[in-house]
C-alpha cells in the first residue's frame, strides 16, 4: 500500500507527459513537412504561376517590339531601347513616363502612325 | 530529490502547453481560405446536368442550396450583401455612386454600427482581395475589399498555395452577361430555333449578341423569339462551366480543397422574356423582382474534415438569401455550427431594387422602386414613387410558379399583411446623403481643370489595359467628382458620378474582352469634374472616344 502509493504522483506524472507529448506529437503528424501531397501540390502551383509569367513576357515582349519598330529614336536608347538597360521593359516604361505625354502610340499596330511629331526621347 | 519533482512539474507544464496549442479551437492551426465565386445574370434554372455538368458534378461533395434568393436585382447591391451580410434596405445601394458609409456598416435594426466583416478579416490576418479592375467603382468602397487589379484568377490562387497564408478571394465571372458572346464551340444554332426566313428575329437576337444593354422597349421582341434567347444566354454558361471545371481541377490537385471554403453562386438572374424583356435591372431600366431575376443557384463547399460544419446536409430547401452568406462564412471560420445556410428556417424574405440599377438617370434622386416580400407561399410585388405605394401583385408561388395569374384583388388580406412589414422596411431603408455631406465640405474651392486627359482624344485597348488614371488640378485634401456620360444617343446611354478624394483617379488594368463588351459599344464617354454640391466649380467636358 505504501509503495503504490509512493508511486501514484509518479504515475500521474508519466500520464500527463504522455498525454501532453502524444498531442503534440498528434499536431506535428499534420504538420506541412509531413504532407505528402505537399511537394506535388507546390510542383502545379509554381507551374501555373511559370504559365502566366511567360504568357505576359510574350505579350510584353510582342507589344515592346512594335513600340521600337514605330520609334526608332527610342529603339536606339541606351536606357529604354532594344538593348538598354531595362531589357523588354524599356519600351513600356518610356511609353508610361514620356510616351504618352508626347503624343506617342502604344499597341499592337507597327504600321500605326504617330499622332503628333514626338520629342526626342529622354 | 526536489530537483527531480521540479524538473518533473516543469516537463509537466511543458507538456500540457503543448497539447493546449494542438487543441485550442481559436488557434493559427486551422485558419481557413475562402473563395466566393459569382457568376454573372445566371438564374436557378439555368443550372442543369446538359449547362453545368461540372459544377453538379462536384456539388455531389458539397452543399446544394435549392431555395436561395437574390436581395435586389443588379450585381451590386447583391453583390455587396454578400460581402457584408447586409440586405439592399440596410445597404441603399440604388444607382450609381451609391456606396457604404467610410467608418462602419450602417447600424441595423437599433444595434450599434460594426466594422464590414472583410475588415474583420483583414485585421486577423485574411489577404482579403479582388482582382478585377470594375470592383474599383464606388459601390464596392468601404466593403473591406483591397482590389489587386489586373491578376489572374489561377495564378493568383497558385500564389496562396505556395505562401500558404489565409486569404478571401472574390472572384465575379463576367462573361454570362449581355452581349451573350460565347466562344465558337459553345455557341449553338440558334438560326434553327427562329421561324424559318424571318430575318427580323435575327436581327433581335443579334442584338442580345452586340449590345451590353437592351434597354424595355429598344427591342420589339416576340414570344418566338424566346428559344433562341435561352440557347445563346445558356451557351454562356456552358462556357462558365468548361472553365469551373478547370478551377475544380486545380483546386483539388493543388490542395486547396482540403483548406478553403468555397462559395459559388450568382448576383442576380436574367429575364428571358417573361415579362418582354431580355437582362435585368443595369440593362433593362424596367427592373423588377420576379423569380428569374431572384431565384439563383448556391453551392457551398467546406473543407472534408470539417464536416461536422455541414450538419449532416447535402440538399438544402429551407429558404435562404444572399444577406445569410457573408455570417455564415465568418461562423464557419470560427468553427460555429450555427451558420445561417444551414439553420433550416422558414423566414421571410424581403429585397428591394430600383428600376434601373447602375443606369438610374438620376442617381442621387431616385424616385421609383418595386420591393417584394415572400412570406408562407405568398410573394407581394410593391412599387413605391415618391415614397408612396402605387401598386400592388400578389401571386402564389406554389401553384403559380411563373408569377402569372395576380392575385392582389383577390386576397386583400394577404396584400395588407405583406405589405405592412415591406413598407416600414422601405420607410427605414438607408438613404444615401451624398450631396448635402459633400456640399457641407468643400466650402468655396476653385474649379478644377483636367491635367489628364488634358482635352479629348482616342484610346485604344492597348492605351489602357495596363491602367488609366484620371488627374486635375485642384486641392490635394479635397473630395471631387466625376460626372460622365456614356454612349452616343440611341439605347446605349450610360451617365453618372464617381466619387475621388484628392486629384486624381486610378483605374486598374482592364481585359480585352472587358474592353470590346463593355466599353467599345459605347463609343465615346465624356467627363467632366467638379466640386461636390457646386454647379459652379465644374472644369470643362472631356471627350474621350474608345477604339478597337
């Protein structure tokens, strides 16, 4: 009697541990790193995501060269020319920040013409 | 031995913090995603095994709401109370311009004034988002929308799959509207559901095919016409369901399914002739609340191991209604099972429209509106002007299910009955001060003048996709508005005011298909801008023309 009841905090002890550690241990299980659908659903998320990047690189890149071939001036630019600094970006980056202002077209049409005599680029 | 007991009680501790952090329902563990998908003008009957069998295919695994009702008839107010929980009486949602207060919800039925839900969520720790450009406008302001214009529905949900943070996500599918232009391999024969030869039934349904409005009376349509009308409006939304089933698709495969609560159902329905018209309240201007234009189609799903949610449901008939969903999102969200979808109550149901919707001609004077109330069977259609009742129908919907036979001076008892809680509803409706609190603020300011546009000019698709925004001169901390007018004459004529606090006016990114529906028909659009409640302090009409 007076060893088991020596023994009932121990018990009682080990129970709660083991309680306490098997619950934790029940949450690591659902844990992220334990999922094993995990890595193929990153797989099709970073895919869909590559998708729609190349998608609007191509529409950039088709619409940038469109803008270079009606403005020569701004085709030969070191900042955002053909082979400037800001790459397929420097066509629509000049059309936003003096294109627009100075009466220069943006879009699809190469063979559109200006509608107005344009200043020299910046 | 006291080192061992105390080492003991500190394991002890440690142990059960860590088994309260693992159970503990309000922690980070389980915050959920939702996605609230409408579709735009689909009403309850369209949605069949031969127009959606993807979307009921996978509503075998989730909630089917038989009897869900629309609160008023064009997208935004309805699409407003779902966001908010709110009916289109508390909202005042009724033209153009019309928006919630700045600070809170508008207090309803004598309780104070709360935060939108989305704010709610946002403080929590929600991305809470929309990512098309037309949710700028004024009616979404104030709702706890951030609109992240010009993303991409999958890619933007493939973002949320790799951060893994919680997020709301509304997404509005455009493409069911007027014009019904579906791709060619949905597009039907619809030549052969016409009476052989007759061109003029072309020519009407060509209409529905060109123009983003059909405004009563524009178009003499015949009861004959009606076949073609449905198989072009339903080929729209096979289209909506080829691309539902790629969204399912992904949503499985990536995971999604397992941590988001997804809603899916639409604004508002469409009328198909029943009553002359083709469209509803934003397209017709004859707007009105019979069961084409209410009754629509609800689909919840929530996440497999959170079934206790659905209380054991699959097919609901209690009624329900847009007002229900946003509070049962966010009891959901805090693992409540009391949900208003599913608390399978018989109540009342109540809405609100006025006749044209974002084309009311005079937005912040609107004089006419047709409420209704359905109640144990009965529907009461009232039309109020100036504040007044001026007509009553009353049908049965059980034995009349297409609102045909009036029953108003059979059963004036019914009508007296409805009619008492429609009307203190319609007397206590929010109404929208906007003039008389802008007026009272922008005291003796100078006229603005257009910075840009600086006088008209053409744009092109290509001009604007990537965003436009609207400057002027003026004062940096003052309010302004901008009043347009769109269309060239004839049934295309849109007007209205938007609001701007400081001096300019952005605009995200809009999609082609936006731009050749919805903007190009229109043709030109002028604009001008001015001080609020100050018929002197306009700058000069700016012309802008919209190009292929």
């Amino acid at each position: 009697m007076t060893k088991t009841r020596a023994m009932a905090p121990r018990i009682a002890i080990a129970a709660l541990l083991l309680a306490g550690f098997g619950s934790y241990a029940w949450g690591a299980l659902h844990a992220p790193w334990m999922d094993s659908n995990r890595p193929a659903q990153l797989q099709l998320a970073r895919q869909v995501i590559k998708e729609a990047d190349q998608r609007n690189d191509m529409a950039e890149r088709r619409l940038a060269e469109d803008y270079w071939t009606r403005y020569p001036d701004v085709a030969a630019d070191a900042y955002f020319g053909r082979n400037g600094k800001l790459g397929i970006q420097g066509a629509h980056e000049h059309y936003r920040r003096h294109g627009r202002h100075e009466g220069r077209v943006w879009g699809p049409d190469a063979d559109a013409p200006a509608t107005s005599e344009p200043a020299k680029s910046k | 031995m006291y080192r061992r007991w105390f080492f003991a009680s500190l394991l002890g501790l440690a142990a059960m913090a860590a088994a309260a952090t693992a159970w503990w329902p309000g922690g980070d563990a389980r915050r959920l995603n939702v996605i609230l998908l409408t579709v735009e003008s689909t009403r309850a009957d369209m949605v069949r095994p031969d127009t959606a069998p993807n979307l009921l295919r996978a509503a075998e695994s989730g909630l089917h709401f038989r009897n869900h009702r629309a609160v008023s008839a064009w997208t935004a107010p309805n699409a407003v109370s779902l966001l908010t929980g709110l009916d289109a009486f508390a909202l005042g949602i009724h033209a153009a311009g019309d928006s919630l207060p700045r600070i809170a919800l508008p207090p309803v039925d004598g309780k104070a004034a709360e935060d939108p839900p989305l704010r709610k969520l946002s403080e929590r720790g929600w991305r809470v988002a929309g990512l098309q450009a037309f949710m700028l406008i004024d009616q979404f302001n104030n709702t706890g929308l951030t609109v992240e214009s010009g993303g991409e529905f999958l890619p933007w949900l493939a973002g949320r799959v790799v951060d893994r943070k919680p997020f709301f996500l509304w997404h509005h599918y455009l493409e069911t509207h007027l014009p019904y232009g579906p791709a060619p391999e949905f597009m039907p024969d619809w030549r052969a559901l016409l009476p052989p030869g007759d061109t003029a039934a072309r020519q009407r349904i060509e209409t529905i095919m060109r123009q983003p409005a059909v405004p009563a009376g524009s178009v003499a349509f015949k009861p004959t016409d009606r076949d073609a009308v449905v198989a072009v409006h339903e080929a729209t939304l096979r289209q909506f369901d080829a691309w539902f089933g790629r969204f399912w698709d992904f949503f499985q495969a990536s995971g999604l399914r397992d941590t988001t609560i997804l809603v899916v159902t639409a604004d508002h329905g469409e009328e198909h002739l029943e009553r002359g018209d083709v469209g509803h309240a934003s397209t017709t201007h004859r707007g009105h609340l019979y069961e084409e234009i209410v009754r629509l189609p609800l689909f919840v799903w929530l996440p497999p191991d959170e079934k206790r949610l659905e209380r054991g449901l699959r097919s609901i008939q209690a009624p329900t209604h847009h007002s229900d969903v946003m509070p049962s999102i966010m009891a959901w969200l805090e693992q409540r099972r009391s949900a208003p979808l599913t608390r399978l109550a018989e109540k009342p149901w109540q809405a609100i429209t006025s006749l044209a919707g974002f084309a009311e001609p005079d937005p912040l004077h609107v004089r006419e509106f047709v409420a209704a109330r359905l109640e144990a069977g009965w529907k009461l259609h009232r039309r109020y002007r100036d504040e007044k009742p001026v007509e009553n129908r009353l049908y049965h919907l059980a034995t009349d299910p297409g609102e045909t036979t009036d029953r108003a001076a059979e059963r004036p008892d019914l009508v007296e009955k409805l009619a008492k809680p429609l009307d203190a509803a319609f007397a206590n409706r929010r109404q929208v001060r906007r003039e008389a609190e802008a007026a009272a603020l922008s005291g003796n300011a100078a006229a603005p003048a257009w910075i840009f546009p600086a006088g008209n000019r053409a744009v092109r698709f290509a001009d604007i996709r990537d965003g436009i925004t609207l400057r002027w001169s003026g004062d940096p901390a003052a309010r302004y508005v901008i009043e347009y007018q769109a269309g060239e004459g004839g049934a295309l004529r849109l007007q209205g005011r938007l609001e701007a606090q400081g001096l300019e006016k952005a605009f995200g990114r809009i999609d082609a298909t936006y731009w050749r529906d919805y903007v190009l028909p229109y043709g030109r659009l002028r604009m001008r801008v001015g001080l609020p409640g100050r018929d002197d302090a306009w700058s000069e009409w700016v012309e802008v023309r919209a190009l292929p």
